[in-house]
C-alpha cells in the first residue's frame, strides 16, 4: 500500500501544471504613435478575449487551457490584423504596434431606377414577456463582460442603403453602455468578414430602455446584392449604477430567425432560432 502511495504521489508531481495569468499592454498606431482604442483582442476558439480601452491599454485574462505557444489576434477596422503568441507579446515589452490598412470602397451607382422604404428584422416587441439577457452585472466585473456580442441574420434581396438600425431594450440600469456596430457577411451560416470598413460606436445613456435608434446616414451604409447579412452588437464600455446591473434585449423564439452570440472577441460563433427586437430601415433600389 505504502509503494502504491508513493507511486501516485510522484506522477502528481510529473503532472502539468498551469495557472490562470493576465496578460497587459498598451496598443499604438505604427504610424502616428497614437494609442488605438476598442481594439478586439482574443485567442481563436478558446473563449478568451477583449478589446482595448480608450487609451488603448488591455488587459487579457489567460486561462489554463492556453499555452504560451497560442496566438492572440488583434483586429481593428482601419489597421492590418497581426497575432502574436503570448510569449512574444512579452518579448515586445506589451507594446503592440498595428499598421493602417486602406480599404477600396465599394461603389456607389446612383441610377434612375425607383426606391422604396423596407423594413428588414423583427420591429415589435410582442408580448414583451421575453427577453435576452446581453449582460449583467453578475459576468463578474467589466474584463469579463467586454467584447460581449450579440447580432441578427437580415436576408437582402435588393440593392439598398441602409438608413438606421433599431433595436429595444427592456431592462437597463447601467448609467453608460458603449457600443459598436459591425457587418459581417455569411459564410456556411455564420459570420465571417466584416464588410464595412467603418467604426460606428455609440453610447447609450441614463439607463435608457425602449427602441433605440441609430442614425446610420452619415456612414452611407450600400449593402451589394448581398442574400444575407449578420448585424451585431458588441460591448466596449459600461457604466454601472449603484443598484442591480441588467442589459436585456426584447426577443422571441422563432424558427424564421437567426441570433448569433459569443461572449468573447476570436470566439467561435454560436447561433439559435432566437430573435432580438432588432430592425433595418433601409432604402431598397428596385429592379
């Protein structure tokens, strides 16, 4: 018994050993210097991601199914996605430099051909007994609720610009929710590139809740033809107030619809017969 004892007690001490560990850094603009802020920062498919504050300082929570060999990805519209693995990130002295990228825009064909106004997702609440749970309070503290998204399937059938995109809230006490606005398109049913080159972040203030519009003219949003599309939501900031923190959006079980979630930047995409309160008011050029 004693030798069988020992036997264990020295495998245990051959056996791995791994720790959880936080990774810190601050991330610049090659070019200018300057700091680049909400870059989204992740291992791929290890549920372990980020993005960066406003002065583009991170801070990436290492699990201990990662290894020092694994990459972290850092994304941002308007610069060049580079990896690192988390060895290297060390070796650069947690200075990460990413390099300006220039995009073609797509063009832009004005015609003569008639227009009209389409609504494109769910625009109503319905009973309102339903809801989807964005983030709260209890994801422990502002590291592990960042980079939190949340998005719908829109299928297009037409040219079109898109005017706003509107979605509603049914519970909110946080005092500031910062957001960014992505489009992706779809591949094997699910999200894969982003399609417009453009940041649109917005804040949401003073526990608002109801339909929140976002005016999307200014960025001259043209979606090609496209069969379908993703629109996503994805947590950068927030604020909380001094009571019980809930960011819930309006939803439904429906089978005609697609939600698509992760809860962390690189992570792999999860999708469900779900649906948002969450619409496109666009202007669709008829054939």
């Amino acid at each position: 018994m004693k030798k069988l004892y020992f036997v264990i007690m020295l495998l245990s001490f051959n056996l791995p050993v791994f720790a959880q560990s936080t990774i810190t850094g601050t991330i610049f603009n090659s070019e200018t210097k300057d700091k680049v802020p909400y870059v989204s920062i992740g291992i791929e498919s290890k549920s372990t991601g980020t993005v960066s504050n406003n002065n583009g300082e991170f801070s990436l929570k290492i699990g201990e199914n990662i290894s020092q060999s694994d990459s972290v990805t850092f994304s941002s519209i308007g610069f060049k996605t580079i990896k690192y693995t988390i060895a290297d990130v060390n070796k650069v002295a947690n200075k990460i430099y990413l390099v300006p990228a220039t995009y073609e825009l797509d063009e832009v064909i004005v015609t003569n051909r008639p227009t009209k106004s389409v609504i494109l997702g769910r625009n109503h609440v319905g009973l309102g007994m339903l809801y989807y749970n964005f983030y709260t309070v209890n994801d422990m503290n502002i590291a592990d609720r960042l980079s939190n998204e949340v998005g719908m399937l829109f299928k297009i059938k037409y040219n079109c610009l898109i005017n706003s995109v509107n979605f509603h809230i049914s519970q909110n006490q946080f005092k500031k929710v910062k957001l960014r606005l992505t489009f992706y398109s779809i591949e094997n049913n699910l999200p894969k590139d982003i399609i417009v080159n453009q940041n649109i972040i917005f804040e949401i203030t003073d526990k608002f809740t109801g339909w929140f519009n976002l005016d999307l003219k200014p960025y001259s949003i043209y979606i090609n033809n496209r069969e379908s599309i993703a629109v996503t939501l994805t947590l950068l900031e927030d604020e909380m107030s001094n009571e019980r923190n809930w960011f819930n959006l309006s939803a439904a079980v429906l089978s005609n619809f697609t939600l698509y979630s992760r809860k962390k930047a690189m992570d792999e995409w999860k999708k469900s017969n779900y649906a948002v309160s969450m619409f496109l008011e666009t202007t669709a050029f008829m054939d």
